[in-house]
C-alpha cells in the first residue's frame, strides 16, 4: 500500500515553540507507512486583498501546493485568547482563496498544547468551526487536548511517553480516516 503523506501545519512560529514540539513527536511516533512533512508559514504576509488581486505570494503559492499534495493534514495549534492564533488563521485565509482551494474534502486532524488546564479545547473547536465553512474532513477522536504541557517537554523535545502514545494513536486515526474516504 502506498504510504500516507501528512502535511503539519503548526499556529506557532517561535522556536520553542510547543506545539511545533508535539507536531514533530507525532510524526516520530507515527506507524509505518505514515509521514509527516511540516510546512514553514514564517513567510506568509498578513491578508490584503489588494496583495491577492496582483496573484498569491510565493509562500502561499507553496503551501497551496503542499496542501494539494498531501493525503492529509495534522494541525497543531495554541490557544490565543480563546481562540486560533492570528498566525494560523491567517495562513487558512490565503490557502482559502479562490481559485480551487486544496482545502476541499482533505482529511484532517488536530492537536493542540497549553501550559494551562484547557489543552487549547476552546482554540480547537473555533479551528473546527472553520475547517466545516471549508469543506475539509475533520477526524472526530480521538481528541488530543494536551494541558500541563510546560511539565512535558525539555529544550524543544517532547518528555512524555503517555503523550508520545497518544501522537502516535492520533496519526493511527488519521490514517485510517484517509483511507476510509478515500475509498
Ligand atoms: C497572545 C496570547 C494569548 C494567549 N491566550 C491563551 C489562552 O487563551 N489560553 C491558553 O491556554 N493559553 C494562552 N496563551 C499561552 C499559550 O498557550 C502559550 O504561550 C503557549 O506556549 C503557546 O504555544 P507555543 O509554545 O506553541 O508557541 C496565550 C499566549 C499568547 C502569546
């Protein structure tokens, strides 16, 4: 069987950057014949429309391609204020533009880590919310809310064995949920 190509999309452009943290344990956790590729949005300029009328930035250019290519998509996102980080939405806003966003009918999952007690819940139901509007195919569980996570990585490295089995668990259902649509 052909291998399953995931694309990471993390909301998080700092170094020690947590999510970005748990995003590449997910891809070292995953079973064989799934890969996780993790786009750069650090060249992503804010939205103007007045940009996208002149055509799309090479960096948005590139992800779209990404996007297209993969069989599925793993978003790792903080919670800013409740919600998605500006960074995040602002990347979906580009990809979202016509012509033929690549984000139609892809399978999708999400994680999310905070230092807090809520695991980035609330960030990832507004992440949801959006990703329904664009017609993409999030997996439903299992959920992967990881709270406390100051205590879980060391210099940039996911620490936790529990944490590392639910990554691993978490691309397990994305792959089956690709195939499954793509059937
Ligand atoms: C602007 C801003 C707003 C934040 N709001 C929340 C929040 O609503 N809930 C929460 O759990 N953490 C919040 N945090 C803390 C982040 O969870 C924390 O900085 C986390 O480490 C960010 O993820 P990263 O390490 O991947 O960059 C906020 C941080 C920033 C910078």
């Amino acid at each position: 069987m052909a291998d399953t190509k995931v694309l990471g999309i993390c909301g998080s452009l700092r170094k020690a950057s947590i999510n970005m943290a748990a995003l590449q344990a997910a891809g070292e956790n995953a079973p064989d014949g799934v890969s996780l590729e993790i786009a750069d949005l650090s060249g992503i300029p804010i939205y103007n429309d007045d940009v996208y009328q002149d055509g799309f930035p090479a960096a948005v250019e590139t992800l779209r391609a990404q996007i297209r290519e993969a069989d599925a998509l793993l978003f790792a996102t903080p919670e800013y204020n409740y919600s998605i980080p500006g960074t995040l939405k602002n990347a979906i806003d580009w990809v979202s533009r016509p012509p033929d966003h690549p984000f139609t009918g892809k399978p999708v999952a999400i994680l999310g880590c905070s230092p807090g007690t809520s695991g980035t819940m609330r960030a990832q139901y507004h992440l949801r919310q959006v990703m329904i509007f664009l017609d993409m195919r999030p997996l439903n569980k299992p959920e992967v809310f990881i709270a406390g996570a100051g205590n879980l990585f060391e210099d940039g490295k996911l620490t936790d064995a529990a944490t590392a089995e639910r990554l691993g668990d978490l691309m397990a259902a994305l792959d089956a949920w690709s195939a499954q649509l793509s059937k």
